[in-house]
C-alpha cells in the first residue's frame, strides 16, 4: 500500500517542481523543491501512516482511480473561474497550448476511458473497487467534455449541438463539477469504510 502512495506523492511532488522551475527558473526549482518535502511530509501524514496496515489492491485501485478526477476537477474549476472572470486566463491557456488546443478532447477521451474501467475490471482478474455506477457518471461527463472539446470545428453534426455548448458553458461546467465532485467523494468515502472495516477484522 505505502509503495503505492509513494508514487502518487512523487508525482505529485515532480508536477510541482517542474511547474515553479518553468515559473521561476532556478529558483523555482529551490522552491519547488522545498515546497515537495513539505508536501511529502504532510501527505505522508494524513494517508501513509493510516493506510500502511491495510493490504489490499482494491483501495489501491480506488486512490488511482480518483486521481486523476481530482486533476480534472481542479482544470475544469480553473476553467469556471476564467469563464466568469474570476482569474486571468494564462494558467487556462497554458493548459490549452501543454495539450495543442486539445485540452478537453483530451480530458473526455481520458474520462471515456476511465469511465469503462469499472465495467472490465472484472474481466481483468481485479476483485471488484469501483462501483459501476460510477462508470456511468465519469462516461457522461467525458461524453459532455469531447462534445465540448469539438464545438468549434465545422461540421453539419456539431452545428446541431455547439449552440448548447456556448448558450449554457458555465452551467454545463458546475455540472461537470458538481458530478466529478460526487464520485471522487463517493469513493473515497467508500474506501474509507473499506480501510475500517478491515482494521475492525
């Protein structure tokens, strides 16, 4: 489990630094650096030391699961937060160019694949950690997020859509929100549970 967790953490902690080095140069890198360890401990804290008695794939499974829905999560609240003016748009469009202006193509590919994991896991071999109905909800939202990523091109298919699009984006995007929101807490409460559950055992 904590092997697990140290690599979430050392992503974690490498996005970090190479974000304040491509701010700040060297001295982001110093920064980066420091702020790391910090997060380290505190990380280390709050989920290593919790978790390192329970051994089971399953809330493995879960913590990389939510992940990346919490990387999502904060790219579309940077989003909302551009749309109503709230924040510069830099940070949003440097997203925009990391991706060649394939930003939310991209994150609706990643969710439609994320999204059919609990439907094959199954078949893989895994004991059974993300509910099904949680593989609706992300399927949903990345279905909304490519139909999004594909309202500027020109084609007689998303002229018939991309009015939605641009009449109800801030909506549409607190929904996206609100949904991604719903699962990550959902399973992390699940795993909660889980994790006491096997203590009380």
């Amino acid at each position: 489990m904590s092997k697990a967790l140290d690599i979430v953490m050392a992503g974690v902690i490498s996005g970090i630094v190479a974000f304040t080095t491509s701010q700040l140069g060297v001295t982001g890198t110093i920064i980066g650096a420091v702020l790391g360890s910090m997060l380290f401990q505190v990380m280390s804290h709050i989920f290593r030391e919790p978790l390192d008695g329970v051994k089971t794939q399953r809330v493995e499974r879960s913590i990389f699961y939510i992940f990346p829905l919490v990387v999502i999560l904060i790219i579309e609240i940077v989003y909302l937060f551009y749309i109503f003016s709230l924040s510069p748009g830099d940070l949003f469009f440097a997203l925009e160019r990391a991706t060649d202006w394939n930003l939310f193509r991209t994150i609706g590919l990643a969710l439609l694949v994320m999204g059919l994991f609990p439907f094959v896991e199954g078949g893989l071999g895994y004991e059974k950690s993300i509910s099904r109905r949680y593989g609706y909800v992300v399927l949903a939202v990345g279905v909304v997020k490519l139909l999004g990523g594909f309202a500027d091109f020109n084609s007689a298919i998303v002229d018939l859509y991309s009015p939605i699009f641009y009449q109800l984006n801030e909506i549409i995007s607190i929904m996206v929100i609100l949904a991604l929101l719903y699962v990550i807490i959902a399973i992390t409460r699940e795993s909660v549970t889980f994790i006491y559950e096997k203590e009380q055992n």
